[in-house]
C-alpha cells in the first residue's frame, strides 16, 4: 500500500488505546490482500473444470473480512456499496489511470470489485472453451445493477490480468528482487494456466501461459518487457474479450528504498523495471498486443515510480484532488452510520467519527480510514480491549527525524496549532528517498540531534502528508502553498506522541524539572498550592530554555503530561484536542470549508481518583495575562469537552478545571479555576512567578 506502517491511537491507556495498521510492512496486519491458490479462480472469475466453487456459492456470513477481497466483502455486513465507481471508471477516466490515495482507503478491495465485475467466467471442457453461466451474483442489489443497460453492456466482458506487487516489499537486494518481481509474474500469468487445455494453442502459446523461475531469471529483462504482451496476445486471440489490466501496490518497491539501507545499489535497476513492465502493458514499440485499459493503485505518487510514463502514457490523480473520485476511497459519516446499524454499533457513531474522521476531501464531505473503522467494530464484538501495538521499526527508524528543530516546529505546528504552511508539496523522486534513508542511517549512528538540510526536511514533511498523517486543508496563493493539517484524532496523536521526547531535549528539560512538573500534575487540585507548584515548576524550566511561541509551549505541556501520564496510568488520562470554538470562529472556518476539527488543541487532563478533568490552556505572550486568557476560554465553554467528546464523558466527571498558563519572555503566570457539575465558578485561583 505504502512506505510506512503507522499506528494511531488515543492516549488514553485505559479506554480506548485503538491501533490502527494504516500499512503494511514486513506482515499485512489485518487487512491482508486476497491470496489465491494457483489454478483457483476467485481473484480472476475464470473458470477450469477442477474449479470447486462458483463465487456465487454462499458461504457463511464473517463479521469483519480478513482480506480486501470483494466476495468476502460481499457476503459480509462490512459490505459498504461503492459499486458506482466502476461505471465512472469505465465512462470517464482515462483508459490508462493510476490512482493516488492513503492507505487503508480501500484501494485493494475497489481493484478486487472491478475483477469481480469485469472479468468473463470461462470453462474448458474437451479443449474446448465455455463461458460459465450463474445461477447468482454477486453485484446483485448493488447500484451498479441498478443502470441495467450500462450492466449487461460491461458485466463480465473483459478478461482481466490481475498483478500484485506486495511481495516486492520483501526485496533486500537485486537478486532478491528479482525472484520477487519473476514471482509477481508468475501469479499473473498463472491465473490463465487452465487454458493450456485448449485445443489449437501451439507450443509458443502454452509456453507464454508458464513463467519458468529459471527461464524468467536468466532472461529477466526480456522477460519483464515480453511476458505482459504475450499474455495478453493469447487472450485476446483466444478469450476474445478486451484486456484489462490491474496492478495493485505499484508503489512497493519504494518500501525497499525507505527501509533498506543499501538499496541504492538496485534502485535504478527496480525503477526501470516496474517501468518496463507497465509500459510493455499499454506502450507497445514493436506492434506487440496491448491491454485496452490500466488501473494502478498507489499511496505515493506515480512519478516516484513510473517517472517516464506519466502525462503521455498514465495519468495519474489524486483522490482527494479530484471531485469525482473522492467519494470511493474511506467512508463518509453516512456510511459509517450505515455500517455501524449492521453491527448494531449505532451508539458508536459519535467515538468512532471522532477517532477517524478527517480526511478532506476537494468538494465532498471528509472521510475516515475504512481499515480503522473495521477494526473498531471487530475488537468490540470480540470483547476485548484494543490493544496498543509497538511502533513498526520504519516509523522507529525515522523518529530521529523529529529532533531537527525545523521539522519539530512544523510538526508541532500542525498538531498543536492545527495548521502549517509549506510550499508546492508534490513532486519528489525516488532518488529523494533514498537520500533520506541515508541521512537516518548517519542520524541513527549518531547520539546528537540531527540537522537536515532543507531538501531533506522538504522531502521528510513530504513522506508525513503521502503517508496519510497529514493532509492539504486548505490552498494559498494559487496553490504555490498549502496548509497542512492532520488528517483525523489518531493521527494527530501519533505525531505529538512521536515529537515528546524530542520536545523535552530541544527545550533542553532536565531530570529534576521533570519530576517537578509530573509530581505537580499527579496532584493537580482546584487550591492555591496546587497552582503554585505547578508555576514553580513551569517557571524553572522556561527560565532556562525559552519556548518563545505558543505550539512550543504546548507541545511542552503536553509532553511532560503524556509522561507523567505513563508513569501514573492507573489514574491519569492525557489527550490533547480541539476543545471549543467561538461562534465567530466556527461560521469563518466554515466559510472557508476548513472542518472546524483544526485550530488549537489544548492539554485535557482526566483526574480518574478525584473525579476531576482538567484543561490546560497555555500561550506564549508578552501582552495577555493568564485571568484575561481564562475569562476568554471560559466563555467557549471549554470544559463541556467532558461531557461531550465520548472518550471523556465515560467518566461521569463531578468537577471540572480550567487552567491558562502565560509565558513570556518575563514571567510566568497561571490563573485557575474550578467548575461544579453544573459548569458555575466555584473557586478563583492566581499566581504570577518573579521575573524570569
């Protein structure tokens, strides 16, 4: 799917700790591909004699799908209907597409719904080819059934090539890739084998439905060029049908450059080969036959992996670029609805589009992580907690990344401001990876911060948005720039949980302000000396390091509340959330169409012994004061955040805390004050430290 795995999950140990497998890596996690055995014929709906089941044959309902394969989907309540894009597919898009979006937004079980479509039945029998009737259909109540015309014209009249690049991720060199890539052609080829049985085919023509493992490696590049259109020479001449072509994970290969520390000794070669291999579909030089259409699925831009092809050959877009494939990839908050009613979930509705909805979509509502959402619903009928897995060693392995202060200030931007502006974020090449990958290796040899160059940091902000984590929220200046916000809750969290400890050594945080600060949180109170311990603690560490803005300083507190968090997890829940909006703020950012998700996010606390929750609002200022920042929040209402984000209202707080913290280049000072039950003021509280 793509580069990196990426776990998001919500800080809170206890309740909802959700982890979600944004991509794969190393194992697929719970949304594998669909693997079929050779000589079955669910991937490719063609039909031998020694076929034991018709994919009409009903098997038994299963809760959540393990695969992306769109029987299984069918046949089970995750079934979310995006048959429509098939008709837009074949009447609107380009005959060669590749198509660019995140991972987990169904991009394998879309291709999966267009094999199933689109591919004729066929059988063999006496060596003579039959096409297979049905008793039943899988498409059957869907809304592509729904346009009859458009449905009997394209319903099972093609033949289609199905290829997988996944494996590719498992390449550590050339010849590893090799065996991979001659593997890869394998299974495509051998989808067709069955058709070795039909009378009239010479030699050549059975020997081109075989990829000899050998034979592939000591002709590998003729057999990259040739295999394509020899394959598709014998279909057409003998199923008669026009060929399309499915490629799936195309960008695989790029996993190995971000993840192997010497692929750049066969980078050039992989490139060229997955290039030759897709040209040699759709480009013919030497009158070769060539497949009618092309499909290609991506989570990284297709210049990075076909820099030749693009423009004259394929054209690539972008999901959430383009109006009329946005609404395909995720699911939109009916949707969810909808799916959630299956499983008799509809009281989830509120937690699950808090966790995952986000990403925006031009001109369509935003929409959240399909994978994420079935994972949900899968943990909570299993009745078990959601656990919290360790982070993928590629995430790990770029952490480093964060220490560069510039990378550390946009990033902390858009997780604690809501928003970053960058330039042109769309271009890079694969040769930028790999340069990348260098640069963590030196980093990760090295105890000192790292230091990028400008290129480095560009290409790694770059990596975050084409992974998922972040997203365009909005355009500036004729799109010359772009605001980079996160795409939903999750993966806003797993940035800021990625930036902490980075955030304690930039600000140069020593061991005993650290205790400091945790012992003052542990024992946050709605009294006076309470308050006080927590400026004295937040004056030792600013008198030493100046945050000098307000993301840094949130970034700060939270930081050091994540941690006192860890240490004390059986009574404190940290988060960090947009917590309210004034009305005036709400109506402007709708206007704009920007979600009203983005904006500040401040330090929510939940005190589980004392039954108290508490919002940390901070702000550096040389001008405000923190009772006039207080009387400000209060009037938003930010503390109903307890009551209303699900993940807090669990609880059943009795009491809630406001605290604003100001820091300057001067002082620090902190203004509390505690709420009943019923949101009335109930007690006052103010310290100003001396002068820094």
């Amino acid at each position: 799917m793509s580069i990196f795995r990426m776990f998001f999950f919500l800080v809170d140990s206890e309740l909802v700790l959700l982890t979600l497998s944004f991509i794969s890596f190393a194992h697929r996690g719970l949304y594998t591909k669909a693997v079929t055995p050779v000589n079955t014929n669910e991937k490719t709906g063609t039909k031998s004699v020694n076929s034991t089941k018709l994919e009409t044959e009903s098997k038994s309902e299963v809760l959540v799908p393990t695969t992306s394969d769109f029987a299984e989907l069918r046949r089970s309540k995750a079934f979310v209907d995006k048959t429509d894009f098939i008709h837009d597919w074949l009447l609107y898009q380009p005959d060669r597409l590749g198509i660019v979006a995140p991972p987990g937004s169904g991009k394998s079980s879309l291709l999966s719904m267009v094999r199933h479509f689109c591919n004729a039945s066929t059988v063999v029998h006496n060596g003579r080819l039959i096409h297979q009737p049905y008793t039943g259909d899988l498409f059957e109540g869907t809304m592509i059934a729904i346009l009859k015309d458009f449905y009997n014209l394209h319903r099972r009249k093609y033949t289609v090539i199905n290829v997988e690049f996944a494996p590719l991720r498992r390449a550590t060199d050339r010849s590893s890739f090799e065996r991979l890539f001659c593997a890869a052609m394998r299974g495509m080829v051998d989808d067709y084998r069955f058709l070795t049985g039909v009378d009239g085919l010479n030699e050549t023509e059975r020997q081109n439905l075989r990829v000899h493992d050998n034979d592939c490696l000591r002709y590998f590049d003729s057999a990259v060029r040739q295999y394509g259109p020899r394959l598709v020479g014998v279909l057409q001449k003998y199923l008669k049908n026009d060929v399309i072509v499915l490629v799936d994970d195309i960008d695989a290969v790029l996993d190995v450059f971000a993840t192997q520390d010497e692929a750049e000794s066969f980078s050039d070669f992989a490139i060229s080969t997955v290039g030759g291999f897709v040209s040699a579909f759709v480009a013919s030089e030497s009158q070769a036959p060539i497949a009618s259409r092309l499909l290609a699925m991506s989570s990284f831009e297709l210049g990075l992996i076909l820099p030749g092809l693009l423009n004259h050959t394929v054209t690539s877009k972008e999901f959430d670029r383009t109006p009329r494939l946005g609404d395909y990839f995720g699911l939109t908050k009916p949707e969810i609805d909808e799916l959630l009613a299956k499983y008799s979930l509809q009281d989830h509705s509120r937690m699950v589009t808090y966790l995952y909805d986000g990403h925006t979509i031009f001109k369509s509502p935003s929409v959240s992580n399909a994978r994420a959402v079935l994972k949900y619903i899968q943990d909570h009928h299993r009745g078990i907690s959601p656990t919290t897995e360790t982070p993928n060693a590629i995430l790990r392995d770029y952490e480093k990344m964060f220490s560069d202060e510039w990378v550390a200030s946009a990033v902390t931007s858009c997780v604690f401001d809501g928003k970053f502006e960058t330039k042109y974020i769309y271009h890079t090449r694969y040769n930028n990876i790999l340069q990348l990958r260098q640069r963590v290796k030196k980093a990760n040899q090295s105890k000192t911060n790292v230091e990028l160059s400008n290129e480095d940091r560009e290409i790694f902000m770059r990596l975050l948005f084409r992974l998922g984590l972040l997203q365009i929220s909005e355009d500036l200046y004729s799109m010359m720039y772009h605001i980079l916000a996160p795409t939903n809750n999750f993966n806003a969290a797993v940035l800021r949980d990625y930036l902490r400890q980075n955030t304690e050594k930039l600000l140069k945080v020593r061991a005993r302000e650290i205790i400091a600060i945790m012992d003052a949180l542990k024992n946050l109170a709605p009294t006076s000396a309470s308050i006080e311990k927590l400026k004295d603690a937040i004056h030792s560490i600013v008198q030493m390091k100046d945050p000098k803005s307000d993301v840094n300083l949130r970034a700060l507190v939270y930081a050091l509340a994540r941690r006192t968090a860890d240490y004390y997890d059986e009574n404190l829940v940290v988060d960090a959330g947009v917590v309210a909006y004034s009305t005036d703020e709400k109506n402007a950012l709708k206007s704009k169409g920007t979600p009203v998700r983005y904006g500040k996010r401040e330090v929510l606390l939940v005190q589980k012994e004392r039954n108290l929750g508490v919002v940390i609002v901070s702000r550096y200022s040389d001008t405000d004061n923190a009772s006039s920042l207080l009387n400000e929040v209060t009037n938003k209402t930010y503390t109903d955040v307890f009551y209303t984000i699900p993940v807090f209202s669990k609880y059943n707080l009795k009491e809630r805390m406001m605290i604003a913290v100001i820091v300057s280049g001067k002082a620090v000072d902190v203004y509390g004050e505690a709420h009943g039950s019923n949101g009335a003021v109930v007690r006052r509280i103010h310290h100003t430290s001396s002068r820094l």
